[in-house]
C-alpha cells in the first residue's frame, strides 16, 4: 500500500455504527479495509498509528463561495482545515462563468460582497469549460463542482431589465445553460432575492429547469423569501421542478425572521409530503441563526434594476432614496424577504473601501447612533462611498429551526461561506467541525455516525458521484482523520477567522493536504465535472 492507517475507528458514511479498522491507501483509493480478525494486516511505504482518531469520508460543502478564493488563496486553510474535500461553487445565481466582456465587470461589482472585486485575478475566461479548465491548470486545494448560475445566465440574454425574457432571449438562456452542463457544471443555481435572476416567472425557470433535467443534473435556487411567505416560496420551488422533471435541492433552507420562529415543523411536513409523492428534493443548511450577504441585497428590486450603476444612481437621487427607505422599513423589501428591515440585526462585517473599517462588526444602527442621523442615511452612505461593496451579518434565524431542518432525512451541510471581508461570518471557517463537535457531541442533535451521513454520503449522492462520499473499497481516499472528543469549531463571531481543532490529519486522493493540523503545499483538488453520459 502506498499509506495504512492504523486502527481508526471508521465512520463510513453510511449512518451505521462505526467500527475499528485499518485502511490501506493505493493511487489515490482505498484499497483494503482490515477488520480484526481478517488475516494478515496490511502493510505500506507509510504507515500512520491512527488510535483515538475517526476517519470519515471527505466533507462536501454543499454551498460554497469559494469562486475566486480558489484561485487567489491556493492554500485555502479554511476550508482544509475542516476536513472539506469537496465545494459546491456557482451559487446563488450569480458566478463568473458564463460571462463577455459586458457582463463580467458588472458581476464583478454585484458580488464584491461576497468575493471583492476581483482585482488580483486573471479573469482569462468567458465559459464555464474555461473557468473549470483555468481551476485544474492553476492547481486547486479542494476538490470543486460549478452549478450554472441563472442570474449570470439572464444578465447575458436578457440584462438587468425586469420584464419576461422574449423567445429568442429564452432561447438563448436554454442554449446557455446546455452548454454550461455539456462543459461539466454538474447543475443550476438561481438566486431569487437578487437582481437580475429574481426578475424571471416560474414559466422561465420551468423552462431552464427542464434543460437541466436533459442533463441529469440538479437545480439550486435561493428562493424567493425566507421571511414572509417562507413556506409559500418553497412550496413554488418544489411545484416548478417537478413540473419541470428536475432534481431540487434547496439551499440554506432556512425558516428566518420572527415570523417563522418555530415553525421549521411546517417545512418538513411540507418536504415529506412530497417526498412521499415521488419528488427528488434535497436541502442544505449551515449550523448557526445569523446570515450572510451584501448590503445591497436588502434593497427593493426596483431599486436593483438596470445593473449597478443605476442603483448607485438611484441612491444618490434623494427623492428615489426616500422611496427605498421606504420600502425597506415600512412596506419590507423584497431583498429583505418581505419582513421591514431591523438595522439593530444587520452587522457590517466587510467592506472594501480601506478607509471605512471603522464601520465593521456594528450594526447600522449603531453607526448611526454615532453619528446621530438614522440608520438609512448610514446604510446609504456606506452603499455609495464602497460601491455596493459592504458585506453584513443579519441576525434574524432561529435555533429551534435550525436543529429541527439539520435533522431531516434529506439534509446535508453547506457552510454558504463568505471568505471576503475583515470580519466574515464564521460559517465560512467553521460549519463542519461546528455540526460534529457542537451539534452531534454536545448536543446530541444526532449520532456522530449520522452526522458524518449528513456530511459526506447524501451530497455525494445529490452530486451523483458513485466512488465518493463513504469510506469503502475502491472509493476515492477523499478522507479526514479527526478526534471525535475533541473536534469543535475555532471561528467565533468574535474571532471568525480561526481555526477548526480536533481535525489533524485531511487527504484528497490519498494524498495528505493536512498533516499534524498543518497545511501541507499539496494541491492535490480536480474539478468534478458532470459525466458527458450523464
């Protein structure tokens, strides 16, 4: 064997109990797995005295914004150091690829929030092919599949105009979200809360949705609402795949705001009704109550339309800014999921302008305390001196919810991590350790085996990637070693940037990508690219 690890208590993925084993690694796979009593024990060019240590299958991250953290960060600690083999990147609608040269430095400015502006990267593609291909020649530490995103996809055929898309437009977006899937995006995202995807009826996404059916791959949405009218917006996207034939899987399916305190139970009933019916659903969730987006996302989207420059000028209009103030904290903004902002729950937590740091981890409410005006005129100010660029924190979840979704049969984790920013939410640097150590050995939510079921095997199954997610005999040695008394999570809201402890040892295809809780240099991650016989 190239590598034997030496009596671990394998966690296999599965669910079941675990179970005490060695496992023998060969080019990138596992090879044996040797219970006691089997016969001769394998042997290996190294062999790692595993005692004390679980080994589990890979984490799948599940939502991730790790577009250009991938190719800017090539160490990328944060998610290594979890024990995360695989990301789920192209979220939430709006992503660099497909982009032209028109396209590209609007979505650039969009999402600044989320990934900066993109300044220190080398946009040297346009398609989807070209940014997966640009991934695997650059080197990547984690293992990364792409989901089409809609929004990017609108923007290209139709702009940031909030109108139905013509036929021709509808054409064009079904032409390229086809090529998206035939260069290996393993799905599409759409991001409904935000411009310009959120301007597209369910008949358009119907339409999209049954392209992605054609390719056996599965749709993402950030749905329209996760505040008011939470329930009837999942129901939409439930209703809209299975017209459309389509795999579903919800991401950061979350009941949030006040209104929907406790009522995570009237999800689940809904989710298993249609589950009993025959409907292919899926879901994701991160293990904490606050959110994560940009400043400009709580804006109405009549406020959003026209691309960036227009909302910029329309938050220098003074007349139009009442009418967005208005609309946030009186009607509740549509960004904002129908619920009146609260600027007591809304954290800046990033900002890319260097000489507005004084703004970050407070509130808007408090800024304007400080500054003794009210906290849209601080909200606004900030919106146009960076450029839509401010990230927040929005304290508005529910713990009850939050452990009674993680439960379900169909969950599976997503950190929805934000790498950008001087004060990120610390989801992006801590989400699995988190599930394990908080939610499984503390708290008992669920087993530690189940856990790890949530964490590697059903989203590897959601991805339809038949040699991963388990630890068994010719499955990829996608593989973490951690101490199941000792795994938590560093990132706090006070210090989200540190990290995990309990997790020594991470490998991608055999290969060790952390050793003795330290980053090696192995860039061992690939792009896992939906299979052209899918």
């Amino acid at each position: 064997m190239d590598t034997v690890l030496r009596d671990v208590r394998v966690i296999d993925g599965t669910g079941t109990p675990s179970y005490r084993a060695d496992v023998g690694l060969t080019e990138g796979r596992i090879a044996e797995i040797h219970r006691p009593g089997d016969g001769p024990r394998p042997t290996g060019r190294r062999t790692l005295d595993a005692h004390g240590l679980a080994l589990a299958p890979g984490f799948i991250d599940m939502h991730a914004h790790s577009d250009l953290s991938l190719l800017r960060d090539p160490a990328h600690e944060a998610k290594v150091a979890q024990g995360v083999t695989l990301e789920v990147i192209g979220q939430d609608g709006l992503s660099y690829a497909p982009v032209d040269d028109r396209t590209l430095p609007q979505i650039r400015t969009a999402i600044a929030g989320w990934n900066g502006d993109g300044h220190d990267v080398d946009f040297t593609w346009r398609t989807v092919g070209e940014y997966v291909d640009r991934l695997d020649h650059q080197g990547i530490a984690v293992n990364a599949a792409y989901l089409v995103p809609q929004g990017a996809v609108r923007m290209l055929a139709v702009g940031w105009t909030d109108r139905p898309a013509t036929a021709a437009e509808l054409d064009h977006m079904r032409h390229l979200v086809a090529e998206g899937l035939e260069q290996g995006a393993v799905g599409m995202s759409s991001g409904l809360t935000y411009t310009p995807g959120m301007y597209a009826d369910d008949a358009e996404l119907t339409e999209l949705c049954r392209v992605v059916a054609r390719y056996d791959g599965y749709y993402c949405p950030h749905h329209r609402s996760y505040g008011a009218g939470a329930l009837a917006a999942y129901e939409e996207m439930i209703a809209l795949a299975r017209t459309a034939g389509c795999a579903l899987h919800l991401a950061h399916a979350v009941m949030n705001f006040g209104v929907n305190a406790g009522r995570a139970g009237e999800l689940l009933t809904l989710l298993d009704a249609a589950l009993a019916d025959g409907a292919d659903i899926s879901l994701d969730t991160y293990p904490y109550t606050p959110g994560c987006t940009t400043l400009a996302a709580m804006l109405p989207s009549w406020a959003s339309e026209g691309g960036p420059e227009a909302v910029l000028a329309r938050l220098r209009d003074d007349a139009t800014a009442g009418r967005i103030r208005h609309a946030m904290e009186v009607t509740g903004a549509d960004g904002c999921h129908g619920v009146p902002i609260d600027w007591d729950a809304v954290e800046i937590s990033g900002v890319a302008g260097p000489g507005l740091g004084e703004y970050v981890g407070r509130t808007v409410a408090a800024c304007a305390r400080d500054r003794g005006e009210a906290p849209f005129a601080t909200a606004r100010r900030l919106l146009i001196e960076d450029r839509l660029g401010p990230t927040i924190l929005q304290h508005v979840g529910d713990e009850a919810n939050v452990r009674a979704i993680m439960r379900h049969r169909v969950h599976t984790g997503g950190s929805d991590g934000i790498l950008h920013g001087a004060k990120p939410h610390p989801r992006a640097f801590g989400t699995f350790p988190h599930y394990l150590g908080r939610y499984a050995r503390e708290l008992g939510v669920f087993s530690l085996e189940e856990c790890v079921a949530h964490l590697t095997s059903r989203p590897a199954a959601r991805l339809r990637l038949p040699d991963r997610g388990l630890v068994r005999e010719g499955h990829r040695a996608d593989l973490v070693l951690f101490d199941p008394l000792t795994v938590a999570s560093g990132a706090t809201f006070e210090a989200p940037r540190t990290l995990p402890t309990g997790i020594p040892y991470v490998l991608i295809a055999g290969r060790f990508v952390m050793e003795d809780g330290r980053r090696t240099d192995v860039l061992a991650g690939r792009t896992v690219r939906r299979s052209p016989a899918g």
